[in-house]
C-alpha cells in the first residue's frame, strides 16, 4: 500500500486514481474514516453530491504543494496552472498533518 510522507513523516496511506476514477465518485465511503487519494491530471475538483467537506492539496511535477483548500459542499475548484496531481482527503486533515505551501510531499510504496 502506497503512504503519504512528508520529511520522512508518514501523513496517511494513499489510494493512487486517475481523473476518470475520480469524476462522480468519492473516495470516502462514510461512516467517519479517514481516507486520501492522489488525483492524477485534472483541471478542477468538485464536492457536488457529497455531505461533507474535503480538503484539497494540489501538487506540482515534484509534488511540492501550490494550493492547500477546503471544500464544502456542492463547490467547483478549478486547479492552479502548473498543479500535475491533486490529494484529496478528509476535512481537517492538511491541517492536522500541518502542511504548508512549498513543502515537498512523497509516495513511498
């Protein structure tokens, strides 16, 4: 299983999806888990159809953090220009995981 690191810190396991994987769907199956998923090559992010908020990190070639947001419900995001990869997790967790932008995040297998 793929983990979310930065500085060697490990955040959270990482579910790895395309762009198709992640129009119309949520990675989030209820019941209060946690869950991350890294979003390969799109151009917007979208909380249409879901109850809660996310959180949002988007990422460039070298996955160093551009734009860090939380997103409520029924909201359209589009991406900043050079984002490559987008994290998308539960609401709260770039803040308790105390992510800034510049920081460098990693996948490690």
């Amino acid at each position: 299983m793929p983990w979310l690191l930065l500085e060697e810190k490990v955040l959270s396991s990482i579910e790895i999806g395309s762009n198709e994987s992640f129009v119309g769907q949520s990675p989030h199956r209820g019941g209060g888990s946690e869950e991350t998923q890294l979003i390969m090559s799109t151009k917007l992010v979208h909380t249409f159809r879901r109850v809660e908020s996310e959180d949002f990190i988007f990422l460039d070639e070298s996955f160093k953090i551009l734009e860090i947001k939380t997103l409520t419900p029924s909201r359209i995001k589009f991406s900043p220009l050079r984002t490559k990869s987008i994290v998308k997790t539960n609401e709260g967790n770039a803040l308790r995981w105390d992510v800034q932008v510049d920081d460098i995040l990693e996948i490690r297998l």
